[in-house]
C-alpha cells in the first residue's frame, strides 16, 4: 500500500530460464520476477514478522519462491537460520529435529544465509530498516 503518488515497489529477483528449442537443445538465459517486496515491517528475506536474530520462517511462499528463483532449490530451515548465532541455531535445530520438521540443504551444500540479498548494497539498509520498524513499537 504506497502512498497516493509513489509508484508501485517491486523488487527483481534474479533468476535463469531454460529455452529448449525444436532440436532438443537447451540455451539458459538470464531472467527475472518482478515481485511485491514484503511489507516495510517485515522481514525482508522472508516476509514474516520475527526478530532479526531469529530464524527467517522457511515455509512463507515469498521465501520460497525467491529463494528457489536465486538458488535452484527450495529453501531448508538450515538455510532459514544460517544467519544466526551458535546457540539459536542449536535450539532451533534440536526443536525441529524433535518434531522430524529438520530440513537441511543437499550433502556438500553449505547453507544460504539470505539468498544473495546479503552481499550487495541492498542489504545493509534492508536490515537497518527492518530493525528500525521493529524497534519502533
Ligand atoms: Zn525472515
């Protein structure tokens, strides 16, 4: 919901597409979604409403389909608490693991922290943002 004036925000998710042509032969080619960012109070990566130092919630559909358009594969709770401290990670984990809801990426995979938003300039204020409209309540 902008305001009267400003445009529509959408945010480009990078992804690749694969065009098999008549001869059986396949080009991959680089393409993009343009999405709706999740609200300005939610967690950017995951569009659900946590602290920042809690794990991104793996079963939202935005994360799921941005993750997988950047990634190629479906985003795992190991992923969606890559960026925490040991000891979050841990509890999490071992709740999970209880429950037999413990997913992780495949064997010789390392998990993916914030699916490539986390190196470019976006994604400091992203997260200064998030942390600011949380911290506003
Ligand atoms: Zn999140």
């Amino acid at each position: 919901m902008g305001e009267k004036d400003e445009p529509t925000p959408v945010r480009h998710i990078a992804s690749v597409v694969t065009v098999v042509d008549a001869d059986g032969r396949e080009t991959h080619k680089p393409f993009s979604w343009d999405f709706l960012p999740p609200a300005k109070d939610a967690c950017q990566i995951c569009a659900h409403r946590h602290p920042p130092t809690e794990p991104h919630n793996a079963q939202t559909f935005y994360y799921q389909v941005a993750f997988h358009s950047q990634i190629g594969r479906a985003p795992t709770w190991a992923d969606a608490m890559a960026h925490c401290n040991d000891e979050t990670r841990e509890m999490w984990e071992k709740e999970l693991r209880s429950m037999g809801h413990w997913t992780e990426p495949p064997a010789g995979e390392r998990p993916v922290k914030h699916h490539g938003v986390e190196d470019v300039n976006t994604a400091k204020p992203i997260e200064d943002a998030f942390r600011n409209a949380i911290n506003d309540d």
